[in-house]
C-alpha cells in the first residue's frame, strides 16, 4: 500500500477539477497504470476523488465557514485543493483519522505550495476537526 502517493494523486486530480468541473477520466487511467498502486489504493483514489465530486459544495462551504478574513475566490487553488481533499477525507471516510488527514494536508502544502500555506490550511483543518470532532 502506498497510501501517501495515491493522496498525492487525488491531490492533482482535485486542482484540475477545481479548475474544469470535470472528472478526468485519461488521468484516472494513468494512474491505474502505476504499478506501485495496489488495487486498495487505487480504490481510494477512485472513491476520494469522486467524493469530492459528489459533495463539492458542502466541502466548499467548510472552507468558506473556517477560513476567516478570505473570500473564498481568493483563497490559492493550490491550498483550496488541498482544503477539498483533506475536509473529504475527515468527513466522508471513516478509515482515516482526522489527525492524520490533516498532517497529511500540511505535507502535500509543503511540497506544492508556498510556505505560508501549511499554516493556513492547518489552522482551517484545525477548525473542522473542532467541529467534527463534536
């Protein structure tokens, strides 16, 4: 199982969709080429990515609620992105800890967004995991 790679692909497949509103099929199959995925992991990607297709406005409506002193337009797609996936994995799978969801959303900012984001994106997810967690 390589569970951080498969989050990294979910990741790009959730900044494209931000981007075009459509479930990228071509990139789904390039990553079901990936001989380092088990079938669980691409089970994940599968069912994360579609979750967030599928909830798409109730997971925006927790960021705009958290991210206070942003409009959410304005909020970096990289960050919204990351935002979308790891408020998808808090809320719609129970298999993944929340705590876990969110150290995972700060490591992909660290790798593909700016320096302030981790901050950012772990204060939001801090938010959520208050109002989850309830």
């Amino acid at each position: 199982m390589n569970r951080i790679k498969a989050r990294e692909y979910v990741y790009q497949l959730v900044f494209g969709y931000v981007f075009t509103s459509e479930r990228d099929e071509i990139y789904l199959k390039e990553i079901a080429a990936d001989a380092e995925l088990s079938n669980d992991d691409m089970d994940y990607v599968t069912l994360t990515y579609d979750n967030v297709i599928n909830n798409y406005d109730d997971i925006k409506g927790y960021i705009a609620k958290y991210a206070i002193g942003y409009d959410i337009s304005r909020v970096y797609k990289p960050d919204f992105a990351v935002l979308m996936l790891a408020i998808c994995e808090m809320k719609y799978n129970d298999e993944i800890p929340l705590g876990v969801a969110i150290n995972e959303a700060v490591n992909i900012c660290k790798k593909y967004s700016t320096t302030r984001s981790g901050a950012f994106v772990n204060g939001v997810l801090a938010s959520v995991f208050k109002e989850l967690s309830v």
